[in-house]
C-alpha cells in the first residue's frame, strides 16, 4: 500500500517537528493535538515551542497546504502516536516511580474509528515494554482487526535543538508485531530517513530505547557523583575530569544539577518498574542523579547561610537557567526548575532567569544581565550560551554545570 496520508497524534516536541518534516517530503499530514491554541497557532504556520529550524519547516508546510492541524483525528493511510509518556509520582523518595501509558492509550482510542485495513499504527513515544502490544490491544477492543493492519514501534532518537537534522539522518529501530508489520513500517521510514532503519521486533525496539538512555544516565551520574566528591575534597572537578579524559579510554561525561527531558530522566524507571529489583545499577545511578539536585539546594542553604551571618541580610540569588539542557526552552523534568521552586518555596530571595522563555506561570522571568548585576550569589544551573561572557566578578558563585569552564 502506498503511503500517502499521515495522522500524527499529539504536536508537542516530537509530532511536531515529524509531521512538519513529512508535510515537506509530500506527505498530506493531519496532525491532532488536544490543545485548541496549540492547533490554532499551527495553523497561522507559527509554533508553539522552541526548536532551530522547526519555524521554517512548519510555515512551509502550512502554506503548501500539506499540513493541517485538529483537535481529531481523520482517516489516513498511517498514523503516529507522539503522546508523553510520564510516569506517576508519588510522595515516597524510596519507591520507583511507575510508568503512565494514559496518553498512549488515550491517543489509540481516539484514532480506532478511523482505523482501516492496511493501514499503518506507529508508536513513537518512548514506552515501556510490551506498550506496542498494549496499542494493539486497545484498537482489538474498539473493534479494529488488528490482523489486518500493521502496528510497530519506532522510537525517536533525537537531540533536542537539533531535531529537524536528525530526524532524518540517525538511524531508526522499527520493531513490529508481525514480520510483515516490521517491514511495512521500516519502508516506510525509509522514505524520508537517510539513515539506516534497522528492522526488529516490538519489544526489543522498545528495550532498545530504554536501554540507550539508561547507560547514558548511568554515565550522567558517574559524573555527577564524582562532582560531588570533588566538592567535598576541595577538587576542581572540571579540571580533574580535563586530566582524566586524557587517558586514551576514558571519557567522563560533564556533572550538572542533576537528569531532565523527556527521556533520561524517565525511561530508566521503565526498566526499574518491570525489572522486579533487578535493575540495581540502573536504578542506583537514577537515585544519584536525582540526589544531586538536592545536593545543590543543601549547598545553596548552606552558602546563603554563610553570607547572611557576614553580612547580616538575606542574599539575592540568581537562578540562572530552567531548561533541562542548554539553549533550548524545553522545562520537563527539569533539575534546574526543580531546583528553583524549592528555593523559592523555602523562602529563598529568587531572581529566575531564562533567556529562552519570555514568561513563566508560577514566577516572573527576570533578564540574566540584571540578575546577576542585582543577585549576591549567581547559581548556574544550566550552560546556556547567553552565560558564557557575563562578568560575574565579586560575585559568590555556584557553578553547578561548568558554564564559566566551557
């Protein structure tokens, strides 16, 4: 069957910049999200979020007429899932998270009316295993014929500020729930992807995300334990791992304020909540890297402390960065913002400052120059370029991502 519709559910970091990507090779791409603004801005050919590139792909599709944004999904020849994948929270520091597959399950429902023989149903979202399964199972009970159509996972795999190049030059996993729904899917990734699309089966696709993103986060908090023992033995971290580095096998990631995004900072719980007490090593790093955010408020109690009792008033202090990574607006999961609530809610003099957000809900946005020209203690909390040359001279400063060594 040739492929020429395409319905991509949810229009967020992923949908977006994959529905704008396929608009561009000729595909007609109805792309749905729940979010009537969302829709709407998409529409005028504008977006939503913050991505280098995405703004042109996005205009140009929009005015070729080749992608349309809805609040519901329409019959096509394949679709998209690109829903978030949570996990839930809960107040016990001890026990795993557990993985929440709503959203999948929601979007499923939503496009089983539409759903015809032949077509094709791809979950893209990052997902624990056996939820390719689970979206054939959904579609089985809203009366679809899941023999007769081909269900697959093909996990995203890409950097966020540089998504539109890698959307189509890594290479894919596409794992089915059929041999015949595997090489379906893989061809048709292979329309607009100049990497290899390497062919599997749904499980181990899934796996396979999971488990590149676990050893990155194992590697994140060999880093960011090593910080923290540098901190406590009055050592440069930075200029220890420079040193390091230069033996011809090791390669220390850098430390930071902790693990963000949409997928380090989740997917391990995946494996930790199937793995039944197995997955010790995964399961430690993940409590490292969310042990060292405290261990960044503890020392900036600790610094504030020390400057309220030598100068007998309460320091401002600047936050400098929300995001989860440098030079992107992206904020879920992020160290930095979790970090900066809690000083906030601990009553801490705050000055949030992110260049790549105009405005913030819960508190204003303050411009990194006036920040640190006003604040008493400067907090980097991500290595965003705008913080590369400030002059941040008499100031008390917690470097927590290494912006004043890059």
């Amino acid at each position: 069957m040739k492929i020429k519709t395409v319905c991509v559910i949810g229009l967020g970091y992923i949908g977006l910049p994959t529905a704008a990507l396929l608009a561009n090779r000729n595909y007609y791409v109805h792309g749905v999200d729940v979010v009537q603004s969302t829709v709407d801005i998409i529409n005028e050919g504008k977006i939503h979020i913050v991505e280098p590139e995405l703004d042109t792909f996005v205009r140009s599709a929009v005015n070729s007429g080749n992608l349309k944004a809805d609040i519901k999904p329409i019959e096509a020849d394949c679709f998209i899932l690109a829903v978030p994948t949570p996990f839930h929270h809960n107040d016990d520091l001890h026990a795993c998270p557990a993985p929440n597959i709503d959203y999948v399950v929601a979007a499923t429902r939503s496009i089983a009316p539409y759903v015809r023989p032949g077509n094709i149903v791809i979950l893209e979202s990052t997902s624990p295993v056996g939820t390719t399964d689970k979206v054939a199972e959904v579609l089985a009970e809203s009366g679809v014929d899941t023999s007769l159509v081909h269900i697959a996972h093909c996990p995203e795999r890409v950097l966020p500020g540089h998504i539109m190049r890698e959307l189509v030059e890594n290479d894919r996993i596409v794992g089915g729930t059929t041999a015949e729904a595997t090489k379906a899917t893989a061809n048709f990734y292979r329309t607009f992807v100049s990497g290899e699309v390497l062919e599997t089966d749904a499980k181990t696709a899934e796996m396979a995300k999971l488990t590149e993103n676990s050893f990155r986060d194992v590697n994140i908090a060999f880093a960011n334990e090593l910080s923290i023992l540098c901190d406590k033995f009055g050592i440069d971290v930075w200029n220890l791992i420079e040193l390091a580095n230069r033996h011809p096998r090791v390669n220390i990631l850098r430390p930071g304020a902790g693990v963000g995004g949409h997928c380090i900072a989740v997917d391990p719980w995946f494996i930790v909540d199937a793995a039944g007490g197995s997955a010790r090593l995964i399961e430690t790093a993940r409590r490292v890297n969310d042990y060292k955010s405290e261990w960044v408020i503890e020392k900036v109690k600790n610094t504030a402390l020390t400057f309220e009792n030598a100068h007998g008033k309460k320091p401002k202090i600047a936050c400098m960065g929300l995001a989860f990574k440098p030079d992107i607006d992206d904020l879920r999961e992020s160290p930095a913002l979790f970090i900066t609530r809690r000083l906030i809610s601990e009553g801490m003099n705050i000055f949030a400052v992110e260049p790549n957000i105009e405005s913030f809900k819960e508190f204003d946005i303050v411009n990194y120059e006036d920040a640190v020209k006003e604040a008493d203690i400067i907090l980097f909390l991500v290595s965003h370029k705008e913080f590369k040359q400030l002059n941040c001279d008499g100031k008390e400063i917690i470097d927590t991502c290494g912006v004043l060594k890059s």
